[in-house]
C-alpha cells in the first residue's frame, strides 16, 4: 500500500524526541532493557505497574519514535513486530493507570500521545508490511478503540469521548472511504489473527458512527463481511462443548456478526444492498450448526427442576446474541427477503436454541457473565417468532400450524427467567413485552396451543411477574409508573383470556396460595382506586415523554414501547380479571376470605357509579357491568351470597396475619336498594322537571341510569327474591342509610312514619312500571358483558329484556314475602299493574295480577275498595289475559264462599253489598247468570238473583247525579261489561234459548198490531151527533188534534167510563169532555183499541210482527197499561203484558239492553195486578237483562 497525506500530520514532529529522565525515575532505556528480560504480557504489565503516567508516556513516545525510524529504514520485520508488541503492552499499561483530571498538564500530554499513537498505527496499515506488522498495527488500534471488558480504564485520555473525537475526525476526513476500505480488505485476508483484529477495531469503530458518517461509507462493499459468515457453517468454524449444550465458534466470526449487527442497527444501507441472496441461508446455516440436537425440558413450576452447572461457551452466546438480533432487524425491515426463507428446519433450530439457553441460563447465577447475553438472545429470538406469527404467508402459516404450541412454551420457560431475575429485567419492556405480545398473537389462534400455555404454567408466570413489579424496589426504579403500567395492563391482558378458558382457571387454582393472596391484594388496591375515583390515569402523552437518559440506554426494542395499549385503565383490567376469577369455586371463597367483595361493596362508590361526581372512568357503562358480572359471579356460591346478605365479610391483615371477620352494617342489599333508589330518582326527577321553573338547562343524565337499576333488580330477584329478611330491608329501608343521596329522591317515595322516614324498593319499581306503560316504546335493552377471547376485552350482547321488563320481575319475586305482599295490597297498585299489562303485556306481570287477586290475605282489601275492579277494568279489551286472569281466580273454589258470607254479613250495609256483588261479579263471571238458572250451583238462585239485581239497579240508576253514585255505575258497568264477555267465550247460553221460546198470546198481538195500525182513525166519528164526545187533554202540550168518540161504545168496555158519561156528572152532559193525568198518544191508543175490540169479526189469528219497539212506544205501552187499569179495561191490560213479552223477547234477539232495562225498571215500579203475570213478566225482564248483561254495561257506562 502507498503511503498518504491522511495520517502525516498526525506523524510530525519526525525528530527523535528528548527522553530527560526526570528525578526519582528510572531510565527509559534501562525499562526497555527489563522489559526485553520477559516475553509474557502480564509479566510486563507487572512492571510496567509500578511506574508513573510520565514514565510510561515517555516509553511509549520512545517507542513510536522507535517505529517510526524502523520503517523509515524498512528494518525487518522481526523487529518492527518486536517494538510493536512493546507498544501494545505500554499503551495497555498506560489505559490502566490512574491520572488526575486536576493535573491539566499531564492529562493534555497523555491525550497528545494517544492522537501520535493512532496516527502511527494508521500509518502502519498504509505502507506495506508484512503480516505479523499489520497485525501488531491492528491490535494497537482495537486496544484503543475497543478495549477489552475486563480492563478498568483510569486515563482520561482513554476514555469513550477521547475516543469518539479521534474516530469522528480519522473518518471524516476519510472522503473517499479509503480507511474502511483499507479495513475491510484486511478482513478478507486468510489469517487468523490479522482478521481477529481487524474485526475487532472494525467493531469498536462502528459504535461512532452517526447518520452523517454512515453516509460518507455508503459506497463501501461489505461482501468480504458476508463472506466471512458463510464460513461459520462449515465444520471447521464450530466445535461441539465438552459439556455443554451449544457449539463453540471461533472469536472470529462472533466480532464479525457483532460488526454486522452494529451496522444493521446503524441502518446501514448498503448491507441491505450488498447482501447475497444466499445471505440469510448462510446464517442460518450457520445457526442451525451451533443449536443442539435436544435439550433436556425442566418443569417450569418445579423450582427443583432447576439444572446443575452447565459449560457456556461465551463466544457462542454471544455470535447468536448479534447473529440472531440480526437476522430479527432484517426479517423486520426486509420481511420477503428473509422470512419467507425461512422453513421448518430452521424454526426448529431456532426453537432448540431458545430452549437451551433457557436450560443454561435456569443453571447460571443471575451475575454470571453470560446471563445478559443469553437474556438478549433470547428476546431476539421472541420478536422473530412473533415477526413469523404476524406473517400471513404460506410459508409462515405452515411453520406456526407445527411450531405454534412449541414457540409459546419456549417463551414461557424465557418468562419464568425474567420472574425470577432481579427487578431491573423484569421492568425492562423489550424483554417482556414481545412475550405479551406474542401470547396475544398465538394463545387465540388454536386451543391446542392455548392448552400448551396453560400447561407450561403462564398463569403462574404473569403472576409472578406482576408481583415483582408492584413490590416496593421496583416502584422506586428510576423507570416510574409509567412503564409499569404499560406491562401491567398488557399481563393483565394475556392473564384474563388464559383464566377464560375452563383449563386455565383450574391451572391458577392449584397455584400456591401465598402467590394468589399477593396477587388479589394488588388488584383489589386498583380496583379500589377505580371505584373510588382515584385513580391515576396515565396518558399516551404522560408515557411517550420520558427523559432523555432513560431513553439513552434503551434498545431498539424498548423504543417501540409507545405501541403498548394502556387503555382500559390497570383498575378496570384488574375488575375484569376479577369477574373471572370468581367463576371458580375455590378463587371465589379465597378472594371472599380476603375481602375483596367489601372492597367491592361501598356506599363511596355509588356517587361514581350514578354520574352524580367526576370519577375519570373513560367507560362508565363497562366499569359498572364489570362491577354488576363481579357480583353476580360472587352470587352463584350460597355461602357467598349470605356473606353479601349478612355483611359477613372475611379481610387479611395488612401485614400478612392471621385472619379475622369483619361484620357491616353495610351490606350488599343496602348497596343495590340505593343504586335502585338513586338512580329511579334521578331518572322521575328529568320525567317531572319544569324548565320554566328554572334559569338553566338541567344537566343531561347518565344514559345508563336504567342499565344499573336493571342490572341491580335482576340481581335481587335471582339471589333474594325469596328472601324474608332481605325485603325487610328493600320495604323499609331508613331514609339516613341514603346519606346524601337524599336530595335525588322524590317525596311522593319517602314513607312518613311515627319512627322515622323510610323508603320502600316498591314504589320505585311501581314508578318504573306506569312510567315504562306510558311510553310509546319499552325502556332501552340491557347489555350483557362477555369477555372478548381475543383480546382479554369486553364485548357485550342485548339481552331480549327491558327495564320495564326487569322491575316486573323484580316485583314477582318479591311477591313471595309477606312485607312486599302487604304494601302492594293498596288501591293503586292494581290499576297499575293492568294499566301497564294492557299497554305491554309480559307474562311476569300477568302472574303478579293473578297472585294479588287470588291471594287469601289480599281479598278483602280488594273488596272494600274496587281493587278487583281496578285490576281488571283496563284489561277488558285483552281477551287472553282475561282467560288466564280467569282460569287463575276460577281455581280458588274457596274465595266464592268468603265472599257469599261478606255478603250475608253486610245485609244491612247497602254500599258494602255493591262492592261485594261487583267482587262476586269479576270472582265467578258467566257462572253468577247461570246460577240464576241451574241448579246445584255454588251460589243460590235466590242470592244470584239479588247479586244481579243490585247490580241492575245501580247501573240503571240513571238519575242519581252524586259522584259516588257515578263511580260506582262505572264499576258496575264494567262488571256486567266483564259478565257480558265471558257469556260470549262460553258460547252456550241457557236464558238466551228460553226467552227465546217464551208463548205469547198471539190473538192479543194480533189487537195490538190493529190498535198500532188503526190508531190514526181514532179521531173518525162514530154514531149521530149525540153520541160523540170530544176529549180534552189539557196536561199534554203534544195534542196535535182533537179527539172524538163514541159514548156508547167506551162506556159498553169500561165500567168507570160509562158512569163518567151516564152518571149524574157534568161530563154527561157536555160534548167535550176533560180527561187529566194522560197522555195523547196512550190515550189515542187506547181510544184505537176502543175501536179494533168495537169492530172485531174473527176469532181466528195466525202469528203477527209488530215490529221491534223503541222507548217512546215502550212508554206509551205502559201509560196505556195504567189507563187500562184505571178504567178496569181487563182484557187491555192483557194485551199491554203480551206486548211487553214480544218486545221484550224482540229486544234481547237485537240486543237492545235499553228497552230491555226499561221495561224491567218499570215492571217493577208498576203494579200488574195478578202477582202470576207480575212475576212472569219480571223474570222474562230479568233473564232478558242477563242475557244483554254485556250490552247493558256498556250503554250505562258510557
């Protein structure tokens, strides 16, 4: 090689330096002279130790003065070699003795001596030498830019910074490369050493360079390099241990991957571009020549599993540190350029490597020097497999279809490394977060592979892992909370889907129960902070903006830490994770023992829940579900549940002692009843408010109120429903349990009583029921949580329910206590219930109204105020739940009797009789008319008889005007509306076939038609002059005509008449005669059927219509009834009661209830004479109005 201008002002002064022996020192020819006596290093270093800096700085001027003239007089090579290994010992010498940074002088001539050393040693690569004098050069250098490990640098002038100068200057004034070029050359040389050297001044080197650098040498071939690694899988270049488990590799090839790792991670381009296909198959050669064959499988929960010493080749540790870590960046940055290389073979090579150095790092002490190294590796080995999983290539997909379960059990086994390694592994993230992450992107993909975890004790991994990070050594690491949230969240991540599958949760049951109890200590600490409201949220931002100096040691793993989802927060993970864990029966009765369902249960916590104070929840719909699943899941286990009830509780000491009961006075039914009370609270007073009434918008509510009160209802009714003691305390909760909470509870709910003020569970979910009735839709649906596989997530699906839903089955469960039973029986509550039933019909609500009216203690409040009415009134249009109400009340043969002795009790009490006939009327339905007819019933004709009468004459009452009066038709009329249906569903009628083959008097019918037909010619004379009289009706203003008949022929038919015209009375003398008390048209009918009887011919009569009757008829027919009697007109009244048969029958064939009612009104009021036909025609009125019961109902109560 030709010499140059890069290094010659480095080599001036050319003169022979002064060499002064300063006082008290030895010669540094006599030095020289010791030093030639010994040919070891150390033995010189041990000589060179007991010097001063001057000294030795002296020595090594001399020396390169010394070279200097050797090569100007091209000495030979013997001896170039020869002061060269001196140099190397004196500059070694040097590095390790101490200099005072006070003394500036000195300090200033040590630096000044290594800028000469290095251009020396520069200038000796240029000029051509031989082999063994490059050599000697090389080791110079690499002793100055990359020292050994092992030496403890005490000369400033050694230091990284002098360094870096002297490097960044020698290469930037490098224009054309020529230096690295030169190296690199050298490298490709075939010897040994020369290479050894080389690579190793190389590799010190490359830790300078910066962006500006690199880009100077993007011109430089890095072939050689390449082709020195394709060596190392040739059988030459590795060697099996004597006893160990990997290869050993020559120093060689482990400097040159560490210079080819340095560049990658450098972002050296011009590897990518000079890489040979055949590349990454070398490497991997390579690799695949150090992995073992097999490698023994220590159970991972079995501490003495753990393997004896085992042999390390460092070296060869550390060739897979860089060669793996390599072979990770490419696959990173060039995915098709190298991990579609990649076959079955080499995974399983990979997957060996991995699991032997977990079986010698498991044997080593966490100090030894390998460990770092194997933990690097092992890391590498991790993000390639997980760089291998994210692939959606054929051939990725075939080798994670047969490495997947392998590949996750290697990475458990690395785990359990880091949860036994000291605090500082465990908080560093790129050890432990591609673990996670590779857990997330395997543990879903096939259950074999998540049944392999499992196996391998993951649970037991993440959990050890979590109680290194929360102890109090880690929390002070300069890392912070932040990095320890990120890792946190992400193991809780893993941990709540591996303890979703049934294998998993088992797995963590067995684990020791110390670790448990530290573990459920740590959470139940967050989840308290969530609830609470305390805890610390950590922002993205918050996370991203770590110092400088903890950025400035991290590796290219650890800068991808922004990537970490932190989202949930720690408490609502840790909740999660919680709402699973009490799916087991043995977690659930250790996390109750500890207490973490106190923890859970807190008055502290509702304001939270309810939205009522700013809690920092970024879900609050998820954290209640979460809290609701908890709770739930804690439920399933009796002796739990009773605990909840009782506030039994069961808390560990703080400091770990023994255990001890905890009995509140605040308990889980407290908890629910506020939640339900608060939350209806709020949600009637955003129903009431009045914005007029206020200056500002109300502030909006929480839109999950009715998903807490559903959630909290259904939790009721499926746990205490049955519960005496329980709905004790729902129906009569003090109003200072609700401490604050007051403020939101309306007063129409508090219950104002001489021991206090109480609220009851039952007037808020009444509210609930007439608010949801109301609505044009039902209440929004409940979401159910689910844990999302995945993920570790939540998901949820709507359940096929609805608050208004929920309330009424919250409301049937409590039916079965006698507390709730008894405040449910108040007049409004009914109503209510069939209110809400006819607008939302659901089946829970339906039996609620048949238990009210059926149960024995509730008869007699529903009798003495309408209830039954109120309850089945609006249901009158809802046929179906008519039956099932029906056959329900049918079943209870004994409250029929009850009521029949009400009945008899209350003789003398006309209002009680009603509202116990109306009771008796909704009781029995259609078999109260039938009783009227049949025998051997369960109620006398006789008492049906008077039953159905009082309940005519109230709802045919029409004049009363009262309002009690009013109400009680309505009532009335609704029954017999009731009657009326269930006459039609049976369909078999016995009255309505009677009345309807009722004889009648067809002659008689027959004159009533003719008095009809003729009556317009009653006004027609009839004899001379004489004989006509005219009548006068002065009473009635309807008198359209006078009317004018024959004397003679009214006083032949009427006794009374012919001595009102023949007698001694005025009338017998005047042609008008005034009648008063009647009406024209009865008279008129009566005049005509003076007239028909007068003209008779035949007594012959076949079957005549005449037509149906309305009520002006109707009451002409009766006026005429009286007229007939007052004149003693017998056959006439006759003819009157045939009429009223026929019409009568008529109306109940149309359905006409009004002349039906008519005519039994005034049969009763009038006198027929013969109790025979009286009798006769009211049980025909009668059984008419029974038949038209529905119509009769409805046309009074209007």
């Amino acid at each position: 090689m030709s010499s140059s201008n890069l290094t010659s002002d480095m080599l001036r002064p050319r003169k022979k330096p002064k060499l002064d022996t300063p006082p008290g020192e030895p010669d540094v020819t006599r030095l020289l002279q010791k030093l030639a006596l010994y040919r070891d290093m150390q033995a010189r270093l041990n000589v060179l130790s007991s010097h001063s800096p001057t000294t030795l700085r002296r020595l090594s001027a001399y020396l390169r003065y010394d070279l200097e003239r050797l090569d100007l007089n091209m000495s030979s090579t013997k001896k170039v070699h020869s002061t060269l290994d001196l140099l190397f010992t004196v500059t070694r010498a040097l590095a390790c003795t101490r200099v005072y940074e006070e003394d500036v002088a000195e300090v200033g001539k040590q630096k000044a001596e290594v800028r000469a050393t290095f251009g020396m040693m520069l200038h000796m690569l240029e000029v051509k030498h031989d082999i063994r004098v490059q050599t000697g050069a090389l080791r110079i250098l690499a002793n100055l830019t990359n020292p050994s490990k092992s030496l403890k640098i005490r000369n400033p002038a050694y230091g990284i910074p002098e360094m870096a100068g002297l490097m960044g200057k020698s290469i930037s004034r490098d224009q054309n490369g020529r230096l690295v070029k030169m190296l690199v050359a050298t490298v490709g040389l075939d010897a040994r050493e020369c290479r050894f050297y080389a690579l190793k001044y190389l590799s010190g080197l490359a830790k300078f360079f910066d962006k500006e650098l690199i880009v100077t040498l993007e011109d430089v071939n890095l072939r050689t390099f390449v082709a020195v690694l394709e060596e190392v899988g040739s059988e030459a270049a590795t060697e099996k241990a004597s006893d160990g488990l990997l290869r050993t590799i020559d120093d060689v090839y482990v400097l040159c991957m560490t210079l080819v790792s340095e560049l990658v991670q450098k972002g050296w381009s011009q590897l990518f571009a000079s890489l040979d296909p055949a590349f990454i198959p070398g490497l991997l050669k390579a690799v695949r020549a150090v992995a073992p064959s097999s490698v023994p499988d220590p159970d991972p929960g079995d501490e003495s599993s753990v393997p004896g010493i085992v042999e390390t080749p460092d070296s060869t540790i550390k060739f897979l540190q860089h060669a793996i870590k390599t072979l990770h960046l490419i696959c990173k940055r060039q995915p098709e350029m190298s991990l579609d290389l990649l076959d079955v073979d080499d995974v399983h090579s990979l997957t060996l490597i991995h699991k032997s150095l977990v079986y010698m790092k498991r044997s080593l002490p966490s100090i030894a020097k390998a460990s770092v190294g194997i933990l690097e590796t092992l890391r590498s080995l991790v993000q390639i497999n997980l760089l291998i999983s994210r692939r959606r290539t054929k051939s990725c997909l075939n080798i994670m279809a047969e490495f997947r379960p392998e590949m996750v059990k290697a990475a458990i086994d690395f785990g359990m490394i880091l949860g036994t390694a000291n605090h500082a592994s465990i908080l560093r993230t790129s050890l432990l977060q591609p673990l996670l992450e590779l857990f997330l992107c395997n543990l879903p993909q096939c259950p074999r592979t998540l049944q392999a975890a499992i196996d391998a004790q993951l649970p037991l991994m993440l959990v050890k892992w979590w109680n290194a990070m929360s102890r109090p050594q880690c929390l002070e690491s300069p890392h912070g909370a932040k990095v320890i949230a990120k890792l946190k969240g992400s193991i809780l991540k893993v941990l709540t889907y591996a303890l979703n599958d049934a294998n998993g949760l088992q797995t963590y049951s067995k684990m020791d129960k110390d670790i448990m109890i530290e573990f459920h200590r740590n959470l139940s600490v967050n989840v308290r902070r969530l609830l609470s409201g305390t805890e610390l949220h950590t922002s993205e931002s918050d996370v991203n903006g770590t110092t400088a100096q903890q950025q400035e040691g991290a590796t290219e793993g650890e800068s991808e830490m922004d990537t970490i989802d932190i989202c949930p927060s720690i408490g609502v993970r840790s909740l999660r994770l919680f709402s699973v864990l009490f799916m087991n029966k043995s977690c659930r009765l250790l996390l109750t023992d500890q207490g973490v369902l106190a923890d859970l249960i807190d008055g502290e916590y509702i304001p939270n829940i309810l939205g009522l104070r700013k809690s920092g929840w970024s879900d609050r719909n998820e954290v209640t579900r979460l809290l609701f699943t908890v709770l739930e899941r804690a439920a399933t286990d009796s002796n739990v549940r009773f605990k909840m009830r009782d506030g039994e509780y069961w808390s560990r000491d703080e400091g770990g002692g023994p255990a001890t009961e905890r009995r509140s006075s605040f308990t889980l039914i407290h908890f629910l009843l506020i939640l339900v009370v608060a939350a209806g609270g709020l949600l009637y007073r955003a129903d009431h408010s009045d914005l007029s009434d206020h200056n500002r918008t109300p502030k909006p509510l929480d839109a999950n109120l009715p998903h807490i009160m559903q959630r909290a209802m259904f939790f009721l009714s499926d746990n205490y429903g049955h519960d005496t003691s329980v709905s004790m305390i729902l129906c009569n909760c003090p109003l200072i349990t609700f401490d604050k909470l007051v403020e939101h509870i309306p007063a129409e709910w508090v219950q104002r009583r001489q021991s206090g003020d109480f609220i009851s569970i039952l007037s808020v979910v009444l509210w609930v029921i007439e608010r949801s009735s109301a609505a044009s839709q039902p209440a929004p649906p409940e979401l159910e949580l689910e844990l999302d596989p995945h993920l570790g997530g939540s998901s949820e699906h709507v359940l096929v329910t609805s608050l208004y839903e929920s309330a009424t089955h919250f409301l049937e469960s409590l039916l079965n206590t006698p507390n709730c039973r008894s405040q449910l029986l108040t007049p409004p509550t009914p109503h209510v219930l069939s209110s809400s039933l006819a607008n939302h019909p659901i089946p829970s609500l339906l039996r609620i109204l048949s238990r009210l009216l059926i149960s024995e203690e509730s008869l007699e409040p529903l009798v003495t105020t309408f209830s039954t009415s109120s309850a089945l009134e609006p249901l009158l249009e809802r046929d179906d739940m008519l039956n099932t109400i029906q056959a329900s009340m049918r079943s209870q043969h004994g409250v029929v009797r009850r009521l029949l002795k009400f009945w008899a009790y209350f003789a003398d009490d006309v209002d009680m009789r009603l509202k116990v006939a109306v009771a008796i009327g909704w009781w029995m339905g259609e078999r109260l008319i039938f009783c009227v007819v049949e025998a051997d019933t369960e109620v006398g004709r006789q008492v049906a008889k008077e039953i159905l009468e009082l309940l005519f004459e109230t709802i045919l009452d029409c004049h009363a005007k009262e309002a009690d009066a009013a109400t009680n038709r309505s009532r009335v009329g609704n029954v017999l509306k009731y009657l009326g249906w269930a006459l039609r569903r049976r369909g078999r009628n016995p009255l309505r076939s009677w009345i309807k083959g009722v004889e009648v008097s067809w002659p008689r019918i027959s004159t009533m038609q003719q008095m009809l037909q003729y009556g317009d010619s009653v006004s027609v004379s009839h004899g001379d002059d004489d004989d006509v009289v005219t009548w006068n009706l002065p009473e009635d203003p309807t008198t359209s005509g006078p009317l004018t008949f024959s004397r003679k022929t009214l006083s032949t038919l009427s006794a009374p008449l012919q001595i009102l015209l023949y007698g001694s009375y005025k009338e017998t003398r005047e042609k008008v005669v005034t009648i008063r008390d009647v009406k024209y048209p009865s008279w008129k009918l009566f005049l005509a059927y003076c007239e028909v009887i007068s003209n008779r011919v035949s007594e012959r009569y076949t079957p005549v219509d005449i037509g149906f009757c309305d009520i002006e008829t109707l009451e002409n027919l009766l006026s005429l009834y009286q007229l007939a009697d007052k004149f003693l007109v017998d056959d006439l009244r006759q003819v009157c009661q045939e009429a009223c048969v026929f019409w009568c029958r008529a109306a109940v064939e149309k359905g006409d209830a009004e002349i039906v009612g008519r005519l039994w009104q005034w049969i009763r009021m009038i006198d027929f004479g013969e109790e025979e036909w009286r009798t006769r025609l009211e049980k025909i009125c009668f059984w008419g109005l029974c038949c038209c019961v529905g119509e009769v109902g409805h046309e009074h109560c209007k």
